[in-house]
C-alpha cells in the first residue's frame, strides 16, 4: 500500500485548506486587507528588522514571541512580500495546512470515524477568521497548528505509550511558548497530565523521574529562551512578561468615568460569537460536556480538550492584569472592537468537542432513524458554519477586523507617506520610534536601515539627545492628540516644545496625529561653531548614510 492510498484523505485536506486559504489571500490582497491591524504591520517589521537594520540581528525580535518573526525574515527579504503583507501567508500556509491534518487525526484516533474527523475540519476550515489569520502575518494560526499537533501527540502517547511521541509533545510545548504567550501555559498544565499518567500507570519512581526528564527538558527549552533573550536584552528575566520592563510605551487607555469592565469570561465568550457565531459556540460548549460524560476514551478527550482550550484560560488571566484587552460592542463605551481575534483562540476545542460528540452519539443506536437524525444535526451545524463563512466575508467584508481599536493609520493619503517615498531615498536619517509608526516604515518604501527607532539602542539615545547631528528627518507624535496622550513617545516628549528642535527642523508633511520635520541645515551653519568637532567625530553612523557632507562639515568647524 503507497502512501498516497493510505493517506489519500489527509491529502484531500491538505488540498482543501491550501485552496482554501489562497484563494482568499488573493480576495484579501485585492482588496487591500492583508495588512488591518496594527500588529500584523508591526510582525512584519521585526521580521524584516532582523536583516534590515542599522543594528540587525537577534537584538530585533523584540519581547514578542520570535518563532512567527524568525520565520519570515527570511520571505521579508522578498520587497514585494514584504510590503503587500504576503510574507505572512507565505510561511503560514504550509504551518496551517498541516495543524488542519493533524486535526483530522486528532479527531480520528478519538473517535476511529472518518467522516466526523472530516466534520471538525470543515468546522475549523469554514470559519472566516481561521481563514483570515492563515493569510496575514499574525500569530494566531501559528499556536492553533501547533496546539493540534501536540494534542495529537499526547493523545497517541496515551495510547500507545511510545516514548517518541512523548518527546515530540514536549518539543511542541517549547514551540507553543514561542509562537504565543497563551502557550506558556501548556508546559504545567501538560506536564501535570503526564505525571497523572505515569502514577495511573503505577510506574516505579526511577521510570517516573526519567520521563519527567525526557519530556521536561525539551518542553522547558521554549521558556527558557524567553527568561534568557528578556534577561540580557530587557534587563529582567521575566521582562517578556512585562515585568521589570523600564519602558511602558502604553501610557494609559482613556475610560469615561464610572466605566466597568465586565468579567473576562463575559467579555470573551461575547468575542468567541464575533469569532465563531453564536450558535457554534453554544453547541461546541454543550458537546464538550456531554462527550466527556459519554465518552469511553474520558482521559484521553480530556487531555485533547484541556490542552485546545488552554489558550483561551491564559487569555482570561491576562484579562486579569488588562481588563480591556478584550472589548466588544456590548461592553464598551464606544462602541467599538479590540482585540476580538484572542477569542478565536479554542475554535480547535469546539471543532473536536463538537466531532467527538456526534461520533460517539451516531455509535449509540443503529437504528436508521436515529442515524438520520444525527446527520441531521450534523448538517445544520456544517450549514451554521457556512452561513457564517458567507457573511462575513462577502457580506461584512470583515467588518468586525476593520472596526477594531487597533485598526492602522495605513492610508495611501499619507502626506508624511508620500513626502518620505520621494524625497528620503537618497540618504540621511529619520529619528522615528517604531512603536505606533510602524505604517511609516512599511510604506514609505525605504530600507529599514533608513529609521532610527527605540530598538537601536544606544544609537536611538544618541540620536535623540542631539538629533540634528544625525537626523534628517523626525517622526513625532503631535502633543494633545489621543495618541500622545495613549502612547508614550520620547521624541515629542524630549523636542515638541524645545525652541532648539525648531530653529533647526522645519515642519515638512503631517497626518491626523502625527509630523515630519525635516532638518534645516542653513539654521545649523549660521548660528552655531559649537557642534563642529562633534560632527567630525559622531556624524556617521554608517558610511552608506551621511547627511552631512565634507563642505558643510568645514564651515561648521571654522572658528
């Protein structure tokens, strides 16, 4: 027996999810929504940092998790991939075709039924969102492939007992730590069901302490590169917690008076309906109960559930230390979005909950009727779904990803934009922090070695103590906007009132809250001698980019 006619299904739904997901990353890319919210142009730039910056390398990836990162620096290097917001795709797809299969055969060994396994699937591949995210350069995709592949995994390590699956499984929890924060979360939780069940198994003390070992090892080396990277570059071991962090870019969120969040598990059930619909989520929830009740396979569907609904718990916490990180319209004062996507995070528990439920009820009788009847219900779900995939795609066009708080300032009217494409590329410097500005590094086109920004580090505060030595041009937060008053930005904080800044930089483009200055350099030679000796010590940072040139040195250095 080939490979192909043993595994001609997983075939047909790796076809099917590759299909599906290029097909709509072209719709996407046509109409301009590849690239909606903030954080998909910000992966994009640290992904593209790490090769194109005035100090690339490791240092770029940031405090986010770097496996999305690392992964397409590489594609970044591609112009056109990097700046349509393709890139993302590019990696994505094949990571999200194969946690597609590898749900499939999760559901398969839960239940030994091909066509409920391929209903998780359809359940999994017909929502929009899943869809969207395995097009754009977002992280969510990313954990749920590999939360799958470690279900599946863990479960057949269950089974079988074979000591390779069990090392797979705890490599996945290090890679999960990595994809997203929601997966530090698997590394206790998976490793307290392995110790459950080596002492069901009544294992002898020395098996118990080398599989610990076996499985701990690999599945604490994800954590122990973010406890690493955030102890040298942060300067705190759990700064990619946010903990011992110097820098708090997020100021504060303005709250009218008298506003309560409400519960987490409110606001994120009310974001799983925007995510799923609501009448997938009631029966994902009902079919979760009831299976494990029903179930003869308990501890293997539980280890499957908690590990797919994992995720969601470490959301919830965190919404104990950010109580608006997840709003909806029902709960907020605006009534707007943010950060809605978070809830999409379980779609795997609900898929496999729903499958492994109908599976198990269509083995309960054999009578005809009753058989029609679980169809029946398995058909309403499926149509639920595509309904669902139809309106927001085609209807709402994804209404709910463009109405988000975290929605970008990415416009093609973008005077600032427009003025950087055509009159930055021969040189000279922008001071700029990336945070909050990212749509200026994607598109005005310059290489990102162009930008001086925070993550530069010592050059960053260089530049920033005495700006008009390096930059030609600076980005800065205009003061009394929302932004300014959301976001905190060194630039307009050191020189938005400093009659220096403006005797040496002229105001050049702007947009709703932001503006250029470009550097005056007559201002400069006329009134000052004083920096001369500076400049001919400091003035390049690199030699590709120098905005001062000989002539203009020598007359600032005569005395």
């Amino acid at each position: 027996m080939t490979i192909l006619t043993r595994y001609w299904i997983e075939f047909v739904v790796a076809f099917f999810a590759t299909s599906l997901s290029s097909l709509l990353a072209w719709w996407l890319y046509t109409n301009n929504l590849l690239t909606v919210l903030a954080d998909q142009i910000a992966h994009l730039i640290f992904a593209r940092l790490t090769i194109d910056s005035v100090t690339p390398g490791i240092t770029q990836l940031g405090s986010w998790p770097p496996l999305l990162h690392v992964l397409m620096a590489p594609v970044t290097a591609f112009d056109f991939l990097f700046r349509s917001g393709l890139a993302g795709f590019v990696i994505l797809l094949p990571i999200f075709v194969v946690g597609t299969v590898y749900l499939y055969r999760l559901v398969l060994r839960l239940t030994h039924q091909r066509f409920f396994a391929l209903i998780a699937v359809l359940i999994y591949l017909l929502n929009p969102y899943v869809l969207y995210y395995s097009a754009t350069p977002m992280m969510e995709v990313l954990l749920l492939s590999v939360s799958f592949a470690l279900a599946f995994h863990f479960v057949r390590w269950l089974q079988e007992y074979r000591l390779y699956d069990l090392i797979i499984a705890g490599g996945l929890v290090s890679v999960a730590a990595v994809s997203r924060y929601e997966g530090l979360l698997l590394l206790p939780v998976v490793g307290v069901l392995t110790l459950a069940t080596l002492l069901l198994r009544r294992e002898g003390y020395h098996k118990i302490e080398a599989l610990a070992l076996i499985f701990g090892i690999p599945a604490a080396a994800g954590v122990a590169y973010l406890v690493i990277y955030s102890w040298i570059f942060v300067g705190h071991p759990l700064g990619f917690a946010g903990v011992g962090s110097d820098t708090q870019w997020v100021v504060s969120t303005i709250t009218p008076e008298g506003f309560i969040a409400p519960p987490a598990w409110k606001a994120l059930l009310h974001a799983s309906f925007y995510m799923m619909s609501q009448s997938i989520v009631y029966v994902g929830l009902v079919c979760g109960v009831l299976t494990l009740v029903i179930s003869r396979k308990r501890f293997e569907l539980f280890a499957a559930l908690a590990i797919l609904v994992l995720p969601l718990i470490a959301v919830g916490l965190n919404m104990l230390r950010w109580e608006n990180s997840v709003v909806v319209p029902e709960f907020s004062p605006w009534n707007d979005f943010h950060n809605v996507r978070y809830a999409l995070t379980w779609i795997g528990f609900i898929a496999v909950a729903t499958a492994t439920f109908l599976a198990t009820a269509y083995t309960f009788n054999r009578t005809l009727v009753y058989r029609i009847l679980i169809l029946t219900v398995t058909g309403l779900i499926i149509s639920a779904s595509v309904f669902f995939f139809y309106r927001v795609i085609f209807v709402e066009r994804y209404a709910v990803i463009q109405a988000d708080r975290s929605a970008s300032k990415r416009t093609d009217t973008s005077d600032i934009v427009r003025y950087l494409k055509f009159n930055a590329q021969n040189g000279g410097f922008i001071l700029s922090t990336r945070f909050n500005n990212d749509v200026y590094f994607l598109d005005s086109g310059l290489p990102l070695r162009s930008f001086i920004y925070e993550g530069n580090y010592r050059y960053f505060d260089r530049v920033l103590e005495s700006p008009w030595l390096y930059a030609e041009w600076v980005v800065m937060t205009r003061p009394g906007t929302i932004s300014q008053q959301q976001f905190f930005d060194p630039v307009t904080k050191l020189w938005a009132y400093d009659e220096r800044f403006h005797r040496y930089y002229r105001l050049i483009a702007s947009d709703e809250e932001t503006d250029l200055y470009e550097l005056d350099k007559a201002s400069i030679i006329n009134d000052h001698t004083e920096y001369g000796q500076e400049l001919l010590n400091t003035a390049v940072i690199r030699s590709d980019r120098v905005i001062w040139s000989s002539e203009e040195l020598q007359l600032l250095t005569k005395s």
